[in-house]
C-alpha cells in the first residue's frame, strides 16, 4: 500500500485539477456520501491509500486546521476517489501509514 497525500482548495484560480473534483464533486456526493455532504465543501486536503494496483482503497478529507472531515469507504458513505478507483494526477506527496491510519479512526467511531 502506498498512502499520499494532495492539497485541494475550491478558492482561488481553477485548475484541471480542480475541475475534475468539482466535477466528480457535483456527481458523486449527493448519492454516495449521505453523512458528509455538507463537510466537502470545507475539504482543503486529501489524503488517499492506494493499493499496489493504483486502486485508491480508502480516502481522508481534511479542513483548514488539519482535522479530519469525511472519509470513505465508512458506512453508506463510497467516497470521491475509493468510487472511482483512482487518484487524480498531479503534486502527490507521500504520507506516514500511522499518520493515514490515526487520522482515519478518528472518523470510524462517529460513522460506525
């Protein structure tokens, strides 16, 4: 597994990348994601696990002060890039399993 981490913010100048998100954004959330819909738009990081086929496993968004948002696959909730199976390309930066792991039980107990 490979766990990676990218920024993401909807201010600012648009870019492919924050196209494709929006665009995933407005298609995906309102039928995968029940209990987070409200907190995407707060999301300004993305961490991802990624098995060693490419194939994103599970996904942590972040807000601006660093603490973890939504998540998915938790409950009814498929998630962004765990629904699409991939990561978007651009600037990945690698991040600390333990880290990925610690931030994601954070969320599992409030979606459990």
């Amino acid at each position: 597994m490979r766990y990676v981490r990218f920024s993401y913010s909807g201010r600012g100048p648009r870019s492919w990348g924050k196209d494709f998100v929006l665009k995933v954004l407005s298609r995906v959330l309102p039928l995968a994601n029940p209990d987070f819909e409200d907190k995407y738009d707060q999301v300004v990081e993305w961490w991802l696990e990624i098995d060693d086929d490419g194939v994103v496993r599970r996904e942590i968004g972040f807000d601006s002060l660093a603490q973890p948002l939504v998540g998915a696959p938790i409950g009814e909730n498929e998630g962004i890039f765990t629904e699409l199976g991939q990561a978007p390309q651009g600037t990945i930066e690698d991040v600390d399993r333990g880290r990925f792991d610690s931030a994601w039980n954070t969320l599992q107990p409030q979606h459990e």
